[in-house]
C-alpha cells in the first residue's frame, strides 16, 4: 500500500495523507497528491517499474511523497494510542488511604491490625483443614471393622484336656493352646538354661502353669509345627528338623528361637482372650 503525504508550514509535519490501491499490472497507475504550486506535476509510472523495489524507489524520488508501508520500507509509524483507559483500583483500597492527600501514619494502626486478623485466620483455616486431611488419611490406614474383628479370639479352656494341644486360626496364623500336665511343667522348669539356645525360664513364658499360649510357627522359616511330637515331647517341625519342648522353647535343629508367645490375659478361670 502506498501512502502520499503532503506537508503544509501551517500543519506541520504529516498534515494531510492519501491511501492508493497498487492495481492489476493491466493498467498503468497515476499517484494522486495535493503539491505546492512550485512542485512537480502528476507522474505516470509504467506497469513495467511495478514491483515492491522499483515502485518505491520511483515515488520516493517525487518530490513530496514517500513509501511509509511495505517490504521495501525500514521505518513504522507508531500510534499513541492516547484512547487507551487506565484501570482504576480505587474500588479495592481502603477507605482511609483513598485521598492522595491523607497521612499513612494515621491508618496505620487499622491497616496493620487488619493484615495480621486477616493473616492469623487465614492460618487457623488452613491448620483445622490439614488436621481433618491428615484425620482422613490416617483413618483410611487403620483396620477396618472387619479386620478388627478378627483380630482377637476368645477360647474356652474347659473344651482342651490336660494334656493335648488345640490349634485355633488367629489373625491368619496357627495359635497353639496346650493344656499342660503337672509331669511337663515339673520337667521343663527343672531344664537348665545352659541347655537352651534361645535361654527363657518357663515362668515367663506362662501366665498359669498349666496352660501354655503359642504361635504356631516354627522360627526357622515359617513352617507349621506338630504337636506332642519330637524327641523333647513338645513341637516338631518335620520341614527342617526342629525339635520344641512342652514350653515351646528349641531344643534341637535349625531353629534359631523359641516360638513366639502372643498377647493374652485369662477374662475369667475358663476363658482366654488372644490379641
């Protein structure tokens, strides 16, 4: 697109300014312009020089024109853009800061107490929303009702007796439940803990004499123990060769433990409750 700009003293610089079509290369073009009396007339510019070069060589070399657009041209013409409104914040300050005459010592007692109110309750808001996250998912990592359900077991002691062994299913494992004979506490209590491998009095794994409470699990790797078996009258493990005595403590082969005791407490002289 070519532009004419004609410059008058009394308007200044780019008073006036004219915009010409370039048109097919079928018909030759005449640039229009208003010029002083002195200027030089109207120029016919031949097809021939219309290129985006040629063309603005040739008008640019006319007395009061020039080329202020196109690929031939290195300079812009800028806008101010002086329509532009500026946002206005007034709506979102304080009252008391809105003059631009008032003294920022007087509001600042109230602007500061307002940011710190502002900033602690902020706080307490998000501390009482991370306590009921963390609630949230604390809970979702503890056992389920049905879990918990199972997680003890309750045995009547008068349905196992003297002298056998009762396997019950607890929490997935085997629990041992023996009912011991006066002859059996008499000898393992009378066991030195030279003797022992895993050295434990059989006091302290027995809350009442009669009545031993084991994890049937043998501690080398897991297997399950025979009762009443073996060459110490208590466990055998028939996987690895693990021999217990009536305490539950080893006594012979690869075991390096004695087997484990769980948590229970006697709720009455017939019952036990495991877990």
């Amino acid at each position: 697109m070519i532009k004419a700009i004609s410059r008058g003293g009394q308007f200044g610089a780019f008073s006036k300014a004219t915009a010409q079509a370039i048109p097919p290369p079928s018909a030759s073009v005449l640039v229009p312009a208003t010029l002083p009396p002195s200027s030089k007339p109207l120029v016919e510019i031949d097809r021939a020089l219309l290129t985006s070069d040629s063309l603005g060589k040739a008008v640019s070399s006319i007395n009061n024109f020039g080329v202020i657009s196109g690929p031939g041209v290195t300079t812009q013409v800028r806008f101010a853009h002086t329509d532009v409104k500026v946002p206005d914040f007034t709506a979102y300050r304080r009252d008391s800061t809105k003059s631009p005459t008032s003294d920022n010592d007087k509001s600042l007692g109230s602007r500061a107490a307002f940011s710190y109110l502002f900033t602690a309750g902020s706080l307490a808001g998000a501390i009482y929303g991370g306590k009921g996250i963390v609630h949230a998912f604390v809970t979702s990592m503890s056992a389920s009702a049905d879990v918990l359900a199972v997680s003890t077991i309750e045995v009547k002691l008068s349905a196992i007796p003297e002298g056998q062994c009762v396997t019950f299913k607890w929490r997935g494992k085997p629990l041992f439940i023996r009912h011991r004979t006066q002859e059996e506490i008499s000898r393992e209590r009378a066991v030195p803990l030279s003797d022992l491998r895993d050295p434990q009095e059989d006091e302290v794994r027995v809350q009442k004499p009669e009545w031993l409470v084991v994890l049937g699990v043998c501690t080398h790797l897991g297997c399950v123990p025979i009762a009443n078996a073996g060459d110490f009258g208590g466990y055998y493990c028939p996987c690895h060769g693990s021999h217990y005595d009536a305490s539950g403590r080893i006594r012979k082969g690869p075991a390096p433990l004695n087997l484990e005791v769980p948590k229970y407490a006697f709720t009455d002289p017939d019952t036990v409750l495991v877990g």
